[in-house]
C-alpha cells in the first residue's frame, strides 16, 4: 500500500545521505513487481559525482523536483537507473532490490531463473520493473509506483564507498542491507 502524500513528502525531503540509509528495507515495487531495497547511493547538489553538480540542465531537471519523484536516465547509454529526488539537486539511486513480487515477469524481463541476479545492479533493477523513460518525473509514492518506507534496523546497514564513480570516490555514500545475497557489489 503506497504511503500518503504528505508522509512521502516528508521521507523524501531530507538530506540525501538520510534518505539513502532511511530507505534500506523500504519495499519498492512498478505494476505489481518489486522487492525491498537492499542497496542504495546518495548525491548532492555539491557533490562531483552528482549529475546536478553543474546545475540545472534540461536531463537533471527532475532532480529539482518535489522530493519523491523518479529521476530516469541512462547510464552509459545502455541501461536505465532509477533515482529518488530528495532535496533540490540531490537524489538516491536505487542499486538493488531483493525480488518479492512478481519475479515471474522479473525472470522474463532479465532472461534468468537465477533471482540473486534479477535485481542487483540498477540497470538489472530497471530491467525487471520495467522501468524506462517514461517513469522520469513520477513520483514513486503513487501508481504505477508502489513504495512503503520501513524501519530498518539502523545496526544492520552497511555503509561503504559508492561504485563506478571517478569523482567523489572517498565518500561513504553507499549504504546496503547486512548478510542480503542480493547487494550488486559486497561492501
């Protein structure tokens, strides 16, 4: 059941690094399918690595959004990463889900019977959900979205350095669900 509007306001519209670690354990679903977030990258708007670091352009433009809503774009021109809009300028990018719901349709997407790897990755997540370009802007506390934040336990949150990055490498920005087999990457 998704949240209410004004709790989703004020979920998303903190600090990206609270968001980041608020939604481990979050259940995360598009049409019927998803999971709970296991791992998670947080960006602000003074970050290097960030995609607003240089402002508002007409691709980030979602990233000054209300807090909630998806920011949509392709990595490398290959695969779709989907993020949360926190703060101006500042996003979470969903890096994987443990499947739940609709891992039939997920297996198909991903071409795999092997759920470990449906969803470990962001560009795997997109994949299985479903999610594309059109999803940019929406906001993920209303359909086709489903989202239910949670509290997870604070002790059982990995913290780690994010991953594929150039810039902004030190920074402790990862955050992932202890002992998941679903993480893309082991912190």
């Amino acid at each position: 059941m998704p949240v209410d509007t004004r709790c989703a306001s004020d979920f998303f519209a903190r600090d990206a690094l609270a968001v980041a670690r608020a939604l481990i354990g979050a259940r995360l679903g598009l049409g019927g399918v998803g999971g709970i977030i296991v791992e998670t990258e947080a960006y602000r708007p003074d970050d290097p690595a960030s995609h607003s670091f240089r402002g508002r352009t007409p691709r980030n433009a979602p990233m000054f959004g209300a807090p909630g809503d998806a920011y949509v774009y392709r990595s490398y021109g290959l695969h779709w990463c989907l993020n949360a809009v926190c703060l101006p300028g500042s996003a979470v990018l969903i890096r994987a889900i443990q499947p739940q719901s609709g891992i039939g349709k997920m297996r198909e997407r991903r071409g795999t019977d092997n759920d470990r790897l449906l969803c470990s990755g962001p560009g795997k997540l997109c994949q299985a959900l479903g999610v594309d370009a059109s999803h940019n802007g929406l906001s993920l506390t209303a359909p086709p979205f489903e989202f239910t934040h949670s509290d997870a336990d604070a002790a059982a949150i990995l913290v780690g350095r994010r991953i594929g990055l150039t810039k902004g490498v030190e920074a402790e920005w990862r955050f992932g669900l202890a002992g998941s087999a679903y993480l893309s990457r082991r912190f």
